[in-house]
C-alpha cells in the first residue's frame, strides 16, 4: 500500500557567526561604495573617528634645582715629581754608526744653527712638567686635594626687603619666585665668582642677590682628605615671600 504521509522539514536555523560575517561582508560592501562614490565624505569621516584615539605624551618636569647644597671640586693640584738625576753608567757608541739627515730650518736666516728658537723640549736629566706620583691633579688617582667637607653657611642672611628695589607692578609680582645663583667658597671662607644658576623672572633682583652673597654671607670652607681647606662651589636659594 502506499504510503501517504507528508514529510515535513524544519527550517534550519542561522548560527550566530554566520550572521556576523554577513553582516561584515554588508558593511565592507557599503565602505567600499562609499569610498568610490564620495571619498571626501569618508576621508573626513576616518578623521574624526581617529582624532577620538589620539594620545597626548608630555615630558616629565625638569627636576628640583639644589636647595643651597654645595658641589664637590676637582681638587688642587699634586706636587710636581722630584727631580731626576742621571746614572753614572753611560751607553757605549755603536758599532755602526746610524747615517743621520741633517734637519733643515723652516725659514731662511743669517745664523749657523738648524732650527730656530726653543725647542719643545730637551734630553737632559732636567725634571720633567709632569709627574706619576700619588699627588690630585684634574684627573688624577692619588688621595690629595680631594673635597670630603662641603661649604657650610654660618653667618649672614638676606632677608631683608628694603635690599630690592620694587619691581613693576610692585612687590606681589615677585611674590613666590626664586633664583639660584652659583659661587666659589675660598679658603678664607667668602664668596666669589657669582653667577646666575637658574634665574628669577626679575634680572634686577638675581643681580643684587649676587651682591648680597659675596658681600653678606660667610661660610666655613671645605676640607681635603688632611683637613686642609680648598676651594669648591656652593648653590644659594634666594626666595622671595
């Protein structure tokens, strides 16, 4: 007999990835005609959208300038080595002797000699400009003329404002600024060769505060290894309140 039963299917469903790449395949289709069509439109567009992910990279801040802290010099200079004296054994004559080209003189003159002036230097047991001994010079290896004391401020201030002139706009314009001037500490304990380190907006008043540190402020100086004092550099603050 036959069989009259009707088959009847399912309809299949659409997996979620399916979809999601039709969709792609939809919009890639869409760009692709925008961009052919109006490309202006869509240049301007990727602008805008690109400009929101822009990231902004700022340096970091210079650091903080010393706060009236001292510097360390190179140190003096070693004592120069001891004068070489020569051995009473002397080097016999060669056997052959060495042919020697006689040196000409660079200019022309009425003389007898083959150069003219003073040679750079001599072959006598003379002692030399420069020694290997354990003394400090610029860049030495020895243990003298190093600074280990810093300068210390010990006497002097300046706070006083009738030492500044008013700027313009008056004194609340140099309210909150600083400068840091730079001297040299001698062995007798004063200051010298000031210079401007970092600057305050007033160049008047950085100038007067170089003045009043050479003339007001006094120090104990630095010492080297042996207690004897040198010479070496020292940062001031000057703040205005």
């Amino acid at each position: 007999m036959p069989d009259n039963r009707t088959f009847q299917t399912r309809p299949r469903r659409l997996s979620w990835p399916l979809i999601a790449g039709i969709v792609l395949l939809h919009l890639a289709a869409l760009y692709g005609l925008a961009r052919a069509l109006a490309p202006d439109f869509t240049a301007s567009v990727e602008r805008e959208v690109l400009s929101t992910f822009t990231v902004t990279i700022t340096a970091p801040p210079d650091p903080p300038p010393p706060d009236n802290q001292s510097e360390p010099d190179e140190g003096a200079q070693g004592d120069p080595g001891r004068e070489a004296v020569a051995q009473p054994v002397t080097s016999p004559p060669p056997r052959v002797p060495v042919k020697q080209n006689r040196p000409l003189p660079r200019a022309a003159s009425t003389g007898t000699a083959n150069q003219s002036g003073a040679a750079a230097s001599g072959d006598g047991t003379g002692a030399a400009g420069s020694g290997t001994g354990t003394g400090s010079g610029n860049s030495g290896s020895g243990r003298g003329g190093i600074v280990v004391s810093k300068p210390v401020h010990i006497s002097g201030s300046l706070d006083n404002a009738r030492d500044y002139p008013v700027p313009p706009g008056g004194r609340a314009a140099r309210r909150g600024t600083q400068v840091i001037v730079r001297v040299t500490v001698g062995t007798d304990g004063r200051a010298r060769g000031c210079s401007v380190y970092r600057p305050s907006p007033d160049p008047e008043a950085d100038r007067i505060t170089c003045q009043l540190v050479e003339a007001r402020l006094g120090f104990r100086p630095a010492t080297d290894a042996n207690g004897n004092p040198v010479a070496a550099p020292f940062y001031w603050r000057q703040q205005w309140f």
